[in-house]
C-alpha cells in the first residue's frame, strides 16, 4: 500500500521537473543538484508509492501511465506551494521578486531591453530575467513567469491577451541598391535577392513573414537571428523583411516599396494561471501592457490589417493596388495606405 503520510514535498518537486524536462540531467540543471540526487529522489518516490512513474529510454525519461496521473496532482500542489510562497513574500508593499519573461530574439534585443529601465524606476526590487527563445515557451512547464509571442498559443491553464499589432516592411542598403537598383514595382522583386530565416530551422511559423510578401524569394543569406539578417542586410548582401521596431532610428537601411510590400503580426503576452494575480507578474504584465498600448508602432492594427485581410481573398501571385483611404482632413493630404501585398 503506498505510504501518503511519508510523502516528500521535495520528492515530488524533483519528480514534476524530471517529467518536463525528459531526463535527469534537465531536472539536474534546473534544480541546481547532481544526477544522483535527482535519481535518488525518483527512486524515494516510488518506493513511498509502491510504483513506477517512469519508462526509462536510452533518450531519458518519459511519464507513464500512473505518472501522467501523479502529475496532475503534482502540479496542483506545485501551484498552492507558490502561492502561498507569493503570499508571504508579497504580504507588503514592496515590489520585489524576479520575473522571467521570454521572447523572440528581435524583439527581446531591439526593443524591450532598452525599455525595461522605466520599470525598473517603478519597482526597483523587481529583477526582470529576460529569455531569447525561437520556439514556443511553455508557461504551463514553468519555463518562464510570461511568454511574449507572435500568436495566440493553445493549451489549458494558461491566459493570453493581444497586446498589440506591429508592422513589417522590406528594407535594403543604399550599395545593395547601387549594385542592383531600386525596386519600383512589386514585379521588380523577382530579380532581387534576399535575407531570411533557415528554413528547416524554423520553429515558429509566425516568423515566416517574407513568405507574406514574395512567393519562392531568390534567398542569398539565411539566419536564424534575426539581428544577424538585419546587419547582414545592412552590408548589401540582400533584401530584408524587417519589423518596424526592428529599424526604428536606423539611417543604413532604406525602405522598398513601402505601400506595396509589407505584413502585420499581433503580439500576445501569456500566463499561468496560478501566477496571473501574482503581485511580481502583474507588476510586468501591467508595463508591458501600458508600452505596447503607448506606442502607435505597436498599436497598427486598424490602419494595416484591414486591407491584409481583404486581399486574402485574392487569387495566388497576384498583386493588386488597393484604393486611398481617403483625405486626412486635419492635414489636407491623402494618409499613407497600403496599396499592394503578395498573398500566397
């Protein structure tokens, strides 16, 4: 019979960490012990329950049957342990604690960090740990406090809201352009060269926003860093489809067909729900969402994503002009419209 009373809460921890991260060694580094500890624990574990939570593979570990079914009971106490660790530590009125948010590479490096200052005036006990990831991070396996996408996620547990929509647009150097010239139609395209993501290195599809633009681009220079397409793109070696925070104040890189190619991705801030009224989390969550709010780069949606929208309806390849929007009339001249877009 298993032996409930004799149930170790470090045990347990050991034994949700193993699980997520697939191996000892994961759930090792995690928890800052060596292998044999962590082996030991799981080993403690069954023995107090009288069964085997793990199928052993030459890859590591993998959750049985009975250990999906611990798990789940597992993580309900992981969530009270916190909250009450929460509780205590926040029971004033100071702000303190670490945050781990994790993103993108591109919108981690060129337009976060640079901004996580005014926060830090706010709550200046708070600690931001900010991660660059190019897969989805998981929320609901505490590999972060906050994910910051490029989509709506999917899964139980977890709580998303869109906090804005930027803008993409095509970029090139002024040498690339005195080699090959300046695009002046989107037909131009075809004979250009450009920078992109590695295809089969490709995690996300959210990133795979110059298949938006050209259908079958002539690639000259891939890289999963976004940064390193950016600087890349900036020594003429091609053309790149760059976010708009990603060139904000930038002089070497010129605008291509500014009305005709880009794209738009909305941004989505998500959280566990146990940790969604966590005072540390909300702290962040509440910046986050005041700069994106603030920031009319971040906030496109009603001038872009309409006429985006509608052209997906258009036949593959096909290029269309899209009417003015009209006169601006506190500035007595027409405002800026997307006039064209590639839909595949």
């Amino acid at each position: 019979m298993p032996d409930f009373n004799s149930l170790d809460w470090d045990d347990l921890k050991v034994f949700i960490h193993a699980a997520r991260g697939g191996s000892l060694g994961n759930a090792a580094k995690r928890l800052r012990v060596d292998q044999s500890t962590i082996s030991r624990r799981i080993a403690h574990l069954e023995s107090t329950l009288g069964i085997a939570l793990f199928e052993r593979l030459p890859s590591g570990l993998r959750v049985n049957e009975a250990g999906e079914r611990l798990l789940c009971h597992a993580q309900r106490i992981e969530s009270a342990v916190i909250a009450m660790h929460e509780d205590l530590q926040c029971g004033g009125s100071q702000m303190a604690g670490r945050v781990r948010l994790a993103t993108m590479e591109g919108i981690a490096s060129l337009y976060l960090a640079a901004r996580f200052s005014g926060l830090r005036r706010q709550h200046p006990e708070l600690t931001i740990e900010l991660v660059t990831s190019p897969q989805t991070i998981s929320v609901n396996r505490r590999e972060a406090d906050l994910f910051l996408s490029f989509f709506q996620p999917t899964g139980q547990g977890m709580v998303s809201e869109k906090l804005g929509c930027f803008e993409l647009g095509l970029f090139g150097a002024r040498g690339y352009f005195e080699q090959h010239g300046m695009p002046e139609s989107a037909s131009d395209l075809a004979r250009h060269r450009f920078v992109t993501y590695i295809d089969d290195l490709i995690q996300l599809e959210s990133v795979r926003w110059l298949d938006d633009i050209i259908k079958n681009p002539k690639v000259s220079f891939h890289s999963n860093s976004m940064i390193a397409q950016m600087n890349a793109a900036a020594g003429g070696i091609g053309l790149v489809l760059l976010p708009s925070f990603a060139v904000h104040g930038r002089d070497d890189l010129v605008p291509v067909l500014a009305e005709v190619a880009s794209t738009v991705r909305d941004v989505w801030l998500n959280v566990h729900t146990d940790l969604q009224f966590v005072p540390r989390i909300r702290a962040v969550s509440g910046f986050l969402k005041s700069t994106f709010k603030a920031d009319p780069m971040m906030q496109v949606e009603s001038s872009v994503r309409e006429p985006i929208e509608r052209l997906r309806s258009i036949p593959t390849g096909r290029f269309v002009r899209l009417p003015d929007r009209g006169e601006d009339a506190s500035q007595g001249a027409k405002a800026p419209a997307l006039e064209r877009a590639r839909i595949r």
